[in-house]
C-alpha cells in the first residue's frame, strides 16, 4: 500500500498529535514483532520529532508495513481514538478492508475527463484491473492490446496518471519505444535494453549507474530494485508502442526478467508486444504475461461519459443545473452522432476525437452558463 502525499500528512499530524516522542517508541517497541524496528531505530541521527516521523511513516510504506500499523491505531481503545480520527475518515473514504487487507474502493478508479481538458470514455475492465494491481500483491506482466490499430493504448497513459496523481497509489512511469527511442536514433534503429534502462533512470534521476555498451541486466535491476525501495513508493512502469519498433532480445530478456527481480515493489505494463516476442521467453514468465484486450466503446460507454461528464463539470464549476438530464437534452443530436459513429467507425480514435470537439464546445457552455 501507498499512501497518497494527503494521508501521508494527516496520519503524521495524528501520530504527533497523541504520542510524545518516548511513548512512540515504547508503543514501536512493544508491536516491534509486526512493524519491524522501532521508532528510534529507524529515525536514529534524524533531527526533529515531525521529521523523524515522517522518516518512519516513509519506512513503514517502503517495508509494507504500514497497513500493520493503520490496524494497531484502529485497534486502539475507544478513548485513545480521538487523535486519529480525522485520518480515518479520510482512510476509509477510500480504503476498505476485505479478508484482512486495505484495498482502494472500486468508485475511485472512475473518471470521465482528465485533468479538466481530456475525455475518458468506458475501460471499465481496465479500470478494475489497475484496481488490481494497486491492491494485489502478485508478480506479472500486463501486456495490453488491441485487436485492430488505434484502440487507444497509448491514451490509457493519460488516465494512468491521473490516477497516480489523484489517488497516490503508485508513481507512474511511461516510455513510449517508438517515440522516446526509436524515432530519435540516427543509427542502428533498434530499441535496446541500454536504451530502456536509461529512460527509466532517467524518470527515476538515478545518476550513479554508467551504462556502457550492451546492458548488464541482474546489475541494473539489482540498483533499480534499490532506488525505488529508497523512495520508498510503488512504482508503475508503463512501455508503450513496442509493435511499431524492432526490439532487441537484450531488451525483451530485461523485460522478462522484471517480475522476478523487482521485490513487487514495480508493476509493469506493455504496449501491444506481438504474441511471438512473448513466445520467446521462459515457460515461467509465459506463465505470468497476461494479456488484457481493449475493446470498442459501446452505447452505454458513451451515455455514461456524457453523464459523467456533465456531474465532473458542474462540480467544478458550480453553475447551479442540477437535472443533468433537461441540460442534456440539448445534445441529444451530438451524442447520437458519436453513437452513430461506432458502428462505422473500426477504432475508438476516431470516436474519442468527435467526443474530445463535443467535450471543448461543452467545457465552453459551462463557463457561460456560470458567467
């Protein structure tokens, strides 16, 4: 679990709150058997109580520990509560507890528009897949793919986001091979396993790792595995577009060899790699690559997004229209043309742009109607 940069202060508010620096040790020290080392170990040479718990709090989530001690303050007598109780509040607005474990509420991975300008339609599979991912702990590989070009795989980058911002799950990665790589080498136009390690470092801002001629793998992931643990998140990694570039086998065997040595602390999604790349590695990786198809919008995917749609933008702007539907009524003729458009149109692109005009004139209307 991780815990977004919100939780993170009101659960260090809440702990400074109720315990002196000495009675947070002593409660560390007697639950040391399930959080591991104790308050002062951890923060020992950290100067400043709101500090030294933040550094605890980082190295409860970095260690998995920190669902243990969200339990133990849940635990607590009725009357020892109060400090904790606006956390969570906050906690449980979006966490629940299913067979012992916290897991992210399903109605939290929903969005209809992205960060106020980009239209987000359907993907409801998806959506509960990447609930998955945030609150499973399995090793995998998700390979997405479409069955027709322009199914919008490439786009899921932006919802991605969104949800890493918004709900703190995870921090977001996203190398595009095509256009990162592959379209900005003057020579030897391949995408390598040096050239993806590079990117992800970069992403990472680790500096202390040459990279020198073909790709040491164990090596690298070895210091990867290190830095995301330091930073103590949960990383998703996202390589798009490898069906529009040659891949090396270096790249494809780093690929392969994530899973096993990235301590589930990096999930890692792939853009549309071909059936027979995945052919080519190990029966045990084969064995956990799954693929996840992205399908055609249909009729109730548009309703909902223009629903959705509409209460998203009225929130924001509070222009004071509370049937959604009277106010709809007045794109009846723009929605049924997008519907119109499935069933002659064979990707999703094509609809996603019509909706994206509809959603600008939209945004548009919004404003007058509040001015």
């Amino acid at each position: 679990m991780r815990l977004s940069d919100e939780l993170r202060k009101s659960l260090r508010a809440a702990i400074i709150g109720h315990f002196l620096p000495a009675d947070l040790e002593l409660f560390t020290s007697d639950h040391q058997d399930v959080l591991g080392p104790t308050f002062e170990q951890v923060t020992f040479g950290v100067t400043g109580y709101d500090s030294s718990v933040a550094r605890y709090i980082t190295s409860l989530q970095s260690e998995g520990k920190i669902e243990e001690l969200i339990k133990l303050l849940k635990a607590l007598p009725a009357g020892e509560r109060a400090d904790f109780e606006a956390f969570f509040q906050r906690f449980d607005h979006f966490y629940e507890l299913k067979n012992d474990e916290f897991g992210l509420r399903e109605e939290h991975f929903v969005r209809h528009i992205l960060d106020d300008t980009r239209p987000f339609i359907g993907r409801k599979a998806f959506r509960r897949e990447l609930r998955n991912i945030c609150n499973e702990k399995r090793r995998f590989l998700l390979n997405i793919k479409g069955p027709v070009p322009e199914m919008g795989i490439s786009y899921l980058q932006y919802y991605l986001r969104s949800i890493s911002t918004e709900l703190g799950c995870f921090k977001f990665i996203y190398i595009n091979a095509n256009l990162e790589i592959y379209l900005k080498k003057k020579e030897t136009k391949v995408v390598t396993a040096a050239d993806l390690a590079e990117l992800i470092f970069a992403n990472l801002s680790v500096k202390d790792f040459t990279i020198t001629g073909p790709l040491k793998i164990t090596p690298f992931l070895t210091r990867l595995n290190e830095a995301m643990k330091v930073s103590g998140e949960k990383w998703l990694l996202y390589i798009d577009q490898l069906d529009k570039v040659p891949i090396t086998e270096d790249a494809l065997e780093l690929i392969a060899a994530m899973p096993d040595n990235l301590d589930l602390r990096c999930q890692v999604l792939l853009g549309n790699l071909s059936d027979e790349q995945i052919k080519s590695w190990h029966w045990d990786v084969q064995q956990i690559t799954y693929e996840h198809p992205l399908t055609n919008f249909t009729d109730a995917n548009i309703d909902e997004f223009f629903t959705g749609a509409f209460s998203h933008m009225s929130k924001k702007y509070d222009f004071g229209i509370t049937n959604e539907a009277d106010f709809l009524a007045g794109y009846q003729q723009d929605i049924q043309a997008v519907k119109a458009d499935l069933a002659n149109v064979p990707n999703v692109t094509a609809v996603g742009r019509k909706v994206g005009s509809w959603f600008k004139k939209f945004n548009e209307d919004l404003i007058a109607a509040e001015e």
